[in-house]
C-alpha cells in the first residue's frame, strides 16, 4: 500500500527583505510597522485573488502544473525503482481534515490527478523579512544538492507566479538552503550551528543548491529532509535574485533578491521523519510548528505549508513536495551574506550577523508570509 500526506492548502507565500537581524521583532497592534503590514497583506490578497482568475483564463497553467507533478512523481518512482502504477491513498484521514480542511481520506487508481498534485491556495506578501544568519553566497546551481548526507530523500518542486503579471516568472535564480538532519547548515562556522570549532563546515556546501526557473517559473530539487535545532520549527529557505553573475564552475553569485522566504511542513510528517534515523541522532530540542514564534505570529491567516505525498509505502522510498510562490518582482534589496563560496574554499564575512550564544536568532518582520524573516 503507498501512503500519501498531500496538504491540500498549499501556499503561494511571497516575501521581501529588509536588513539581517538577529532577534525576534513583533509590531505592537497600531504602530505604523503593524498599520504598515496589516495594508500590505490586504492589498496581497487582492492581487492574488485577481491573479486566480486571471491564471485560470491563461495558457492552462493549473492543468499544466498538475501534469508536470503527476509525470515528475512517475518519473522518480521509476528511478527509484518503484512501481509507477501503484494508487495514492491518503491515510491520516482525521489529521488532514482537522488541520488543513480537507474531506479526502483515501485515494484509488481513479482518482483524478488533479486533486491530488493541483496547489490552488492562498498567498499572501510580507513586506519585512531577513535571509536570516546562515545565508551563504556563491552557491552551486545544481538539481541535487544532498551532497554525503544521509536523510530522507525529498523532492521540492517550487513555482514562482508574479503577482503583478500574473504569470509566472521564468529566468530567476532561485537559492534554496536548510539545516542537515542534525540540525546543522553548512557553509557557516557559528556559535549555535553545530561544533564551532569545526572551520571545515565552512567549505562543505550540504542541501544548499540554486536553479534558474523555467519558461513555467518551474525549479525542482532532490535534497533531504531538514532536521531541527532549538528554537525554530522545521523549514527550508529561499531567495530569488533576477541578476547576477554565472561562473564557468557551475556557481552563481548575487548581492541583490527580489525575495527571501520558508516554507514549513506538516507537523506530521515531521513526526514521521523525526522517528527515523539519522534524525534520531539530533540531540537538540525539538520547535514544533505550534511552538514556532514565526509561524505563530501568521498561523490565522497563512498557511505556508508544502503539498506533499509518499513515493512508496514509507519515508525510505522518498517524498515529493510542491508549493506554488507568489512574488512581486519590482522588488529590489541587497543582502548580508555569512559566507561566500570561492574557488578556494568558503570565506566567512566579518561582517556578518549571527546567532548569541548557542540559540538561533529570530526574523524580523512578519515571517511566514514574509516568508519569514529568519533565523536560520
């Protein structure tokens, strides 16, 4: 039997960014940050909904999504060497209609593939967010970016639709980054990320990778599943850049994004994971989404969790994910970056903000949505 968790809710979150912090930041209700934010995420929500529409009427954008997933999620059974004809059954029946308001508890051979791998949401734009104390630059454009670690495999497919145009958006480069199953980035020694006495970190570029979306805003990636560290709930980062530098060895670097945000998982499949090794391993204390101060600050009217769905008959055989992004390229902002990638090696930047003592920092700003501000 293959089981499957599809989050039925997925999000087109947007972000933008403001300066690197390294502290929670919260808006008192009716100071103008807040006033500022509250007209930001109406105003986000009008556009999306236009764009609703406006992508239901153009080019089958939908219908083509849901085709990709569906031949993409066939395609990596077969690489796997799992059968491509076995039904999708969703299982944690009570689960999914309790937490993401879904009234589908099982799933046959019949099944139409648009219910299972569509990602029709909500979206809403954050105007304040930081690409948080581990960013690193100069990464490798790359599919796989698993390098030697061990996890559950997972694919993420992101797609990225301008609010504005309400198309998608081809061209960009995506950085996309997380913590390893034991809760540690690369690229970044630090006090608070794994042994910081360990400088060989900084050369080691573990489940960070770039892409550049296709004529579809279309990026795909095989990493492993991020493990947890104290203080934030699991979730991976990412930016946009529309300009930048290519190099003849395969990396990119960029001082300016138009975007910076995180995407989460459900909290059970995050169980699911935790139970399984190497995660077993992580000593560090375990956020759990409800405990997550940045996905609470949103948790009534966000819901930025990935669509999901089981390879196989368990973790092992692999997870697919897919969220839709909806962004607004005119933004426009430089960043800090902890570290950049050489040809020689990583180099730390002085100048770099990073996490007191041995707690991750915070985001500023209205995470989440804005795709969350930060920490790492």
């Amino acid at each position: 039997m293959v089981f499957v968790r599809s989050l039925l809710s997925a999000v087109l979150a947007a972000f933008s960014l403001v300066e690197l912090t390294t502290a929670h930041t919260h808006h008192l209700p009716g100071s103008p940050e807040a006033i500022k934010r509250d007209l930001f995420q109406k105003n986000a929500r009008r556009s999306l909904a236009n764009c609703q529409d406006e992508l239901s009427k153009r080019g089958g954008i939908y219908e083509k999504s849901v085709a990709r997933r569906q031949q993409f999620a066939r395609d990596v059974r077969s690489a796997r060497g799992l059968s491509t004809h076995a039904p999708y059954k969703r299982d944690l029946g009570t689960v999914l209609n309790t937490d993401h308001h879904s009234n589908l508890t099982g799933v046959t051979n019949n099944t139409d593939p648009f219910t299972l791998f569509t990602g029709n949401s909500s979206c809403v734009l954050g105007p304040e967010t930081t690409e948080g104390p581990y960013y690193v630059d100069g990464e490798y454009v790359r599919f796989d970016v698993r390098d030697d670690q061990q996890g559950a495999d997972t694919y993420v497919e992101l797609q990225f639709i301008d609010v504005n145009a309400c198309e998608p958006v081809p061209g960009i480069y995506v950085d996309f980054w997380h913590a390893n199953a034991t809760g540690v980035y690369s690229g970044v020694v630090a006090s608070g990320n794994g042994d910081s006495d360990d400088g060989s970190n900084l050369d080691s570029t573990f489940c960070r990778g770039l892409q550049e979306t296709d004529e579809d805003g279309v990026i795909q990636f095989l990493s492993i599943f991020p493990g947890h560290y104290t203080g934030r709930a699991i979730h991976i980062h990412l930016a946009a850049h529309q300009d930048g530098t290519f190099f003849s060895n395969n990396t990119f670097v960029s001082s300016n994004v138009s975007h910076v945000g995180q995407i989460f998982f459900d909290q059970s499949l995050i169980d699911a994971v935790e139970a399984t090794s190497p995660y077993t391993s992580n000593t560090q204390n375990l956020t759990v989404n409800s405990d997550d101060d940045i996905l609470a600050e949103e948790a009534g009217t966000i819901d930025p969790f990935v669509e999901y769905v089981y390879l196989g008959d368990d973790i092992s055989d692999g997870i697919f994910s897919w969220i839709a992004l909806g962004i607004d390229t005119t933004s426009s902002y430089q960043i800090s970056a902890a570290s950049t990638l050489t040809e020689d090696g990583g180099v730390a930047n002085p100048n770099a903000g990073g996490p007191p003592g041995s707690m991750p920092p915070g985001p500023s700003g209205s995470a989440v949505s804005s795709a969350v501000s930060s920490a790492a």
